[in-house]
C-alpha cells in the first residue's frame, strides 16, 4: 500500500485568522477537532503522531488543522476563547464544503467538538473522542489544591517555554506520553517550542481550565464513542466516563494505558483503531461492489476487518475488549449475513472487497 500524502490550504475565520489545514486520504470524511502546540506539517512524520495520522488517511479522508495560535495557523490573533475555536471549526468544515462528516476530538478538541455537534445536528453523523473532558481543570477542581495546581501549570508556560532548556516543557511531556520513548519525549519536547509562543501557550491553559461544556452533552444526538486511557495523568479517566455517562448515544471504551496520547508501540493504539473502525460507517475500501459487505453494521465490518488481518478469536477479543464467547456469537452472525459456511470463505470475501489492510 503507497504511503499516504498530505495537501495543506488555508482558510479565514470570521474574525480574519488565517488557519492551516491539511486533508489526506480517501473515502469518508473523518475531521479532526484542532488540539494546541499542533503542526500539521511536522506532525505528519513525527514519532508520536504519524502512526495515527496515517493509520486514519488509511481508512478515511482525514482533515485536520492548526488551532489559531499554533503551526502554520496565526500565532497573534485576537482571542483564544473556547468560542472562537468553535468558530475555527465552522471555518474549515465550510471551506471544504462537506454536507455531512464523523468528527474526531481528542483532549481539548473533545469539548470543541461536542459544543459543534451539538450546534450543527444536521451535520455531524458519529463522534469520536479520546483522552476529552467536559470540565476544565477550575470547574472540576474539588479543591484550593486543584486550583493552585492549574494556575502552577500556567505560571510555567509563561516562564519556560520558550526556553533551549527543555526542562519546563518535558514535565508536559510526561503528562502527555509516560510511556514514551526517549526520542519521542525529545520530539515532543522540540514541538512545543516550534508549534506555539510562551504567551499563547500559557493562554491556551487558561481557556482549558475554564471550559464546561456540561450543559450541552444532552444535545448531542449523534453516536459517540469514547475512548479514554485507565491510567491518562493529564486527563483523569473519571472525566472520560462522566462524558459517556452523560452523552444519550455514547459507547466507552476504556484503553488499557497510562499515555494521553496513544504511541504506535503500545496495544492500545491498536485496540483504539479497531474500535473507530467497527464504530464509523464503512470505509470507502471496504464497501466493494457486494452488497453483503456493503450491508454489515459498522461494528461487524470491524469485526470481518480484524479476521481477513489474520487475527484468531483471542486477539479479537483482546483488541476489541470482547469476551471470546462475544466474539464467537458475532462471528456467527456474521457468518449468517454473508451466507459462508466458515472462516475461510468470508476471509477470502472480506479480501476480495479490500478489507484486511493494515496501514504502513
């Protein structure tokens, strides 16, 4: 499989910013909400994010840009409220002129994304969100502790970020990515300097302590799948349940990790992946020309999509955190919508419609 490319274009928002975004990939449009310290150029080929980026312009037609403040976007721009990232939002999806999409929120873009899907309905079709909250650090703070805690983090920003010393920058990265290794904390690290100033950086954490989109989770009418890690220092998992909890049409799916962002070394990524696929609507690779693959429900293609990898009963299970005796009743019935007698006949029909891939 060709490894996929990247086309980066610009677009304004209402109040001028410029903002970069990028779109790589084919088939269903998957946006990606805009998170902070982003570069939608170095991210492409970075150790951290590159795994996921391809993985996803593997499956779908991915878009994602810079948040106003950050990479090839406007770095001095007239707010960072959480409003006028809504609004950012509502820029790109207009430039690219797509009727009806998935929308993708990780960390903070979790927030944004809801507060947009629960103000264009009509265009949203499923949402995903890892590592999100619906409450800031100062609306869900139970404590002076808490508080102190989130004003710390600001006052570091200010003092160290720009810095050569990496020091101030490397006590987010261990936040972020715990388990990561040496030459992606050093990536990491180099990104934050290279994506946004001390001052917008230390900005951004202000608007994030103070963000409740708790009102308009009930809003949101769309399916949502939740995904957040069990041991994530940066967001408290309890933060991914309460949003599942409090969303009427959301699955979670708890990842069995400690980093905020998923890394391509660790089993999470892969249980995270598997269950995007089996959430979203088919992909366009997957949808072939016979209607018994185009007719699966997305969780069943997720399924035919992990057996034509090659993958037995118990790395099923293990991916998509199913008991073994779940898996086998769905391969039953999904042996029953194709019309095959066993395994072999649906993985060389799985095949021959272009499920099975594995990206690069």
């Amino acid at each position: 499989m060709s490894e996929p490319t990247q086309q980066i274009r610009f677009a304004r928002s209402r109040d001028g910013t410029r903002l970069a975004y990028a779109a790589s990939g084919t088939g269903p449009v998957l946006i990606k909400a805009a998170t902070w310290f982003s570069h939608i150029e170095h991210d492409w080929d970075s150790p951290v994010w590159r795994h996921m980026l391809h993985d996803l312009s593997a499956r779908y037609r991915l878009v994602r840009f810079d948040e106003r403040g950050c990479g090839l976007s406007d770095w001095h721009v007239p707010s960072l409220s959480f409003d006028s990232w809504v609004d950012d939002l509502e820029t790109v999806v207009d430039a690219l002129g797509t009727e009806r999409f998935a929308l993708l929120g990780i960390s903070q873009g979790a927030a944004v994304a809801i507060a947009y899907a629960a103000r264009h309905p009509e265009r949203v079709s499923h949402l995903v969100l890892h590592g999100g909250y619906a409450r800031g650090r100062l609306v869900r703070a139970n404590g002076p502790q808490q508080v102190e805690e989130a004003n710390m983090m600001v006052r570091m920003a200010e003092l160290g970020w720009g810095k050569s010393d990496p020091s101030y920058r490397q006590f987010f990265t261990t936040q972020f990515i715990p388990g990561g290794k040496p030459e992606q904390h050093q990536w990491f690290n180099e990104l934050k300097r290279i994506s946004t100033s001390p001052e917008n950086a230390a900005g951004f954490m202000r608007t994030f302590a103070e963000i409740d989109v708790t009102a308009l989770l009930p809003r949101v009418r769309c399916p949502a799948l939740v995904l957040h890690s069990t041991r994530d220092v940066r967001v408290p998992f309890d933060e991914g349940r309460y949003l599942a909890a409090h969303l009427p049409n959301a699955e979670f799916v708890p990842i069995d990790s400690g980093n905020h962002l998923l890394l391509d070394h660790e089993p999470g990524w892969a249980r995270a992946l598997a269950a995007i696929e089996a959430f979203l609507p088919p992909t366009a690779a997957s949808q072939g020309t016979d209607e018994r693959i185009a007719g699966l429900s997305p969780r069943l293609l997720g399924l035919l999509d992990l057996m034509a990898q090659g993958r037995d009963n118990a790395q099923i299970a293990a991916v998509l955190g199913l008991a073994e005796k779940t898996v086998r009743n769905h391969i039953t019935q999904l042996f029953d919508r194709l019309e095959v007698e066993g395994r072999a006949q649906a993985i060389v029909l799985a095949r021959e419609n272009g499920l099975g891939r594995r990206a690069p």
